[in-house]
C-alpha cells in the first residue's frame, strides 16, 4: 500500500513540476515578445520621424541590404502585428497551464496526506 | 509576528529595493553614454575629417580618418538601420535619452513605494524583540472558538436582560405596595397634624386680645375693628373675606398641611363679638356662623336652612320680615305648585340683605306701601287666585296694565310682596301714593 502511494505520489510531484517549467517557459516567452513589441513601436516611431530622407537598412546577418522607406515602414508594421497576436496567444497558453497546476498541487497534497497516514500507521503498528 | 517570519519578509523587501536600484544605475548609464553621444555628434560636423584611431579587434587600433562626418547610421531595433545626418542622430539620441529618463522616473517611485514596506517591517521586528520594555500583545484567535464564545455570550446576554426585567417588575410592585403604605402613613400623619393645630388653636384663644398679623393691611382693619364698626358693614366684610382670611390663617399656621381648611376668624378668635354678630346676622344663611351645634374648635362649615334660628336672631330692623313670616306661615301651606311658591315658602331665608340703611321712615314707607299691595291684590284677586296674591308693586304703579305686566313681572313683585325685605325708595313709595290716589 505505502509504495503504491509512493509510486503515485512520485508521479504526481513528477506532473507537477512538468507543470511548472511550461508555465514559466510561457512566462518568459511571453515577455520578450513584448520587449520586441516595445523595439519596434520604437523603430517605427523613428520611420515615421525621418522624412524620405535617407536610406534604410536591414541587417541580415552580417549584411546590411538597403531597403526602401516605405517597405520598411511597412515590414516593421507588420511585425509589430505580428508580436501582438503571438503575446495574446501566449496568455492564454499560460492560463491553461496554471489550471492545469493547480489541478496537480491538489492531487499532489491529498496523495501528501493519505502518505502520511499510511506512515503514521505504519509507525504504530512497527 | 514571529521574528523569523519578519526576518524572511524582510529580506524580500530588501531584495525588491535593491532590484530597483540597480535598474535606476543601469539606465543612469545608459543615459550619461546617450548624452556623451550627443555631444559627440554634434561635434562631429564642425570639422570635415577627424584623425582618429580606428579599433580592429579588441586590443588593436589603427590611425585614421573620419571622413563622411556628417553619414551616420543609426540602429533603430530589431535590426534596423537608418541613414543620418549627425544633427538627425543627435536628434534621435535626445529621444532615446528622454526615454529612459522616463523610465528612471518610474523606477525612483517604485522604490518610494517599496520603502515604507521595509520600514514597517523593522519597527514590527523591533516589537518582536521587545527592546526598551515594549510588550506585544498577542491574542491566539481560533474562528471556531471565536464562533462558540459569541453564541454563549448571546445567550448569557439574554439571561442577564431576562433578570433585569424581572428584578424591575418585582421593584414596581414592591412600589406598589410601598404607596399603600405611604398613603396610610400619610392619613395618619394629616391627623396628627389635625390634632398639633388644634392643640395651637387652644393656645391662640388664650390671647384672645393679640391682633392677627396678616400679609394683607385690609384684615388688620377688619379685625380689631368689628365689634366698632356698625354691624351691617362689618358682617358683610366678614361674610365677603371670612373664606379668605382663615385659609391664610390655615397657611401661616399649619404650612405642613397639604389641605386647606377654611375656619371663621370671628369664632375662635374674638369672643367678644360672638354676641354683636348674633344682633347683626339677619338672612345670612351662607355663614355658618349660627350654627353654635358644632363645637367652636373645630373648624367645619356646614350649611343649614333653619328658619326658627333665623328668627330668634333676627334684629330689630327685620322685625317686618318676622311679621310677615308669621303672617304667611299661617295662611300658606307649604304646597309647591310654581316657582314663586318657592320664593314664598323660602323667600325670607335666601333674600339677600341689602345695603341701604333701614331708617325709621323707610321701615313705615316700607309698610304703608305693603299694606296698600295687600289690599291691592285682594282687590284683585277675582282675576287670579293664587299668582295675585304675589302681586304687588306692579300693579299699584300702573293699574291700566296690570294683567299683562303681573305675568311679566311675577319674580319681582314675589320678592317685594312676600318680604319687605327690600325697603322701597321714597320715589317709589310716592309714586305709589300717587297711582293709589
């Protein structure tokens, strides 16, 4: 009886943790899109600020290719696009998750509990 | 607050406040290398090349020249480059510089915010260490117990508002019972009281002679001077303040009292005028005063309607009257059919006295003037029998009209004709004389 409990208890925590490290993997993700999403609102304020001024480069790699005003403005608009719908995405991921965590603690500290009978017992009778 | 748990957020608190520190000195950075860049830039468009040392690799440099001064490409983010001149790289540097301005702002406020957390936390552990002999108090709470402890204090509430209720009826009616008693009590005390007053009465009529002192000046007047002054006046002032006087007697003497008594100065106090005010009484039946049944100490009116009295105490200005009660208690019977046989049978006891002097003249005016009625109404009295004899005065004036005024004035002529009690005016007489003639 105490090893099955212990078996399941050991797969539980093992759920658990499984549970934690999505949770935060979304977390961080999560917040870097939204560090992107602050650099190129940036970047695009910047576009918006130079008239057809000078000429505007993108950086592949170690090349630097030119690239026309307006299709810039229009790459960087997309992307900002882009990076929203990924951060929306990202929350509800992290929502589920969390449920699911919560689901796991529960089961975790009944098994917890029931173990620790299963030892107190075994105590008493030994 | 245990100290280990203060410790432990405290500790957090801490940490927090550091983060914000080194944010705020990373952007300080950030900013002072923006403002050098600035400057850098600006300066970079007065000259048309610079000589500098061109770094290649991290520990090599190589003397050179800038030449485009005023080409500059900027990193915008996310791998993007512009073009610019110097000034418009200046121009962006502001930017980014007041950005991050921005963010050192925020920052600085949160630490703000953070900080009274830390200081709370260190005066609680300050507390927990009970320095400076400073004692938390600590209270375990326990809902459950809590929950148990109101309902039995509910109850013990209740129990106590039940016994006040029953203690405050218990006390009301032992009030009760209580003003029983003290009404018994305070009969018995009137009674005594009854009894000190009188005993003082006793001691009073033995200084007869001593004056009353009275508030009132009149009374001072009226009671040395009664057996002076003639008897009419006197016994009307008498008759009138007689039920003043002996209540502020009663006041002065027994202010204890809580009844008022009425008692007759004339009675206890002056023996002397016991007599003169048997000459004078006439019809005033309201006094008691001749009433000599009761005795003298004690002070109680009584009323009564005794005509013999009347008539052994009548002066000798009302000897009319007496002639004319015995002449018309023989002839009348004491049958009741009208109003005026009221006036007839008990005219003389309620007639009130009247003022004017009986003079001498008056008294034979007075009598001339009845015998003249009497013979008047027996003249008449075909007309009417029994209302005709009342008539008097009316019909002698004016004969013409005598039927119909005898109806109208039959409570006038009753008084006259039963009682010459009121002595005719000499005009009145004369006129009489007159219609008879």
């Amino acid at each position: 009886m105490s090893e099955g409990l212990q078996k399941r208890l050991e797969t539980e925590i093992e759920k658990f943790q499984s549970c934690q490290k999505d949770l935060q993997k979304y977390i961080t993700s999560r917040q870097k899109l939204e560090a992107q999403l602050s650099e190129n609102t940036l970047v695009k304020t910047e576009l918006d600020l130079i008239k057809d001024d000078g000429t505007v480069f993108k950086m592949i790699g170690p090349v630097l290719v030119k690239q026309e005003l307006e299709e810039a403005k229009q790459n960087v608009q997309k992307r900002i696009d882009y990076i929203n719908g990924e951060i929306k995405r990202h929350e509800g991921l992290i929502k589920d998750v969390e449920k699911k965590q919560e689901a796991h603690k529960e089961s975790l500290s009944k098994l917890q509990h029931q173990y620790q009978q299963a030892q107190v017992k075994a105590a008493t009778k030994a | 607050m245990d100290a280990t748990h203060l410790a432990r957020l405290r500790e957090e608190q801490d940490k927090a406040i550091v983060e914000t520190d080194e944010r705020i000195t990373q952007w300080e950075e950030m900013k002072s290398s923006y403002v050098s860049l600035q400057d850098k830039l600006n300066s970079l468009s007065h000259q048309v090349s610079h000589d500098v040392m061109v770094p290649f690799g991290p520990c090599a440099f190589m003397p050179g020249k800038i030449v485009h001064t005023n080409e500059i490409l900027v990193l915008l983010g996310d791998n993007w480059f512009v073009e610019r001149s110097a000034k418009q790289a200046a121009e962006i540097a502001g930017r980014r510089i007041d950005s991050i301005e921005k963010s050192i702002k925020d920052l600085s406020e949160q630490k703000k915010l953070l900080q009274p957390r830390v200081d709370i936390t260190s005066e609680f552990q300050h507390l927990a260490e009970e320095k400076d002999g400073i004692k938390e108090i600590v209270e375990d709470y326990d809902s459950d117990e809590d929950k148990k402890w109101r309902e039995k204090h509910k109850k013990s509430v209740q129990a106590h508002r039940r016994k006040l209720h029953e203690d405050r009826k218990q006390s009301e009616s032992k009030s009760e019972l209580k003003s029983e008693l003290t009404r018994d009590e305070l009969w018995e005390r009137l009674d005594e009281l009854e009894q000190i007053e009188n005993s003082r009465q006793e001691l009073k009529r033995l200084k007869p002679e001593q004056p009353f002192v009275h508030s009132q000046p009149d009374f001072k007047d009226v009671f040395p001077s009664q057996t002076t002054k003639s008897p009419d006046q006197s016994i009307s002032k008498s008759s009138k303040k007689a039920v003043d006087i002996p209540l502020q007697e009663t006041n002065k003497d027994n202010k204890r009292l809580p009844s008022k008594r009425i008692q007759w100065e004339d009675e206890d106090s002056e023996d002397n005028t016991d007599d003169s005010y048997d000459e004078d009484s006439s019809d005033d039946t309201s006094t008691s005063n001749q009433n000599d049944s009761e005795p003298r100490h004690v002070k109680r009116i009584t009323f009564s309607h005794s005509s013999q009295s009347l008539n052994k105490q009548n002066s000798s200005s009302s000897n009319d009257i007496e002639e004319e009660s015995r002449e018309g208690s023989a002839d009348r019977p004491p049958d009741i059919a009208s109003p005026a046989d009221i006036y007839k049978h008990f005219g003389q006891l309620t007639q009130p006295k009247s003022i004017l002097k009986q003079s001498s003249c008056k008294k034979q005016a007075v009598r001339k003037a009845r015998e003249a009625e009497i013979e008047e109404s027996r003249s008449k009295s075909s007309v009417k029998k029994m209302s005709d004899t009342a008539f008097s005065g009316a019909i002698l004036e004016k004969p013409s009209i005598s039927s119909t005024q005898s109806i109208v004035s039959m409570p006038k002529p009753v008084n006259t004709s039963q009682s010459s009690q009121r002595p005719m005016s000499k005009f009145r007489a004369a006129r009489q004389k007159q219609n008879e003639s």
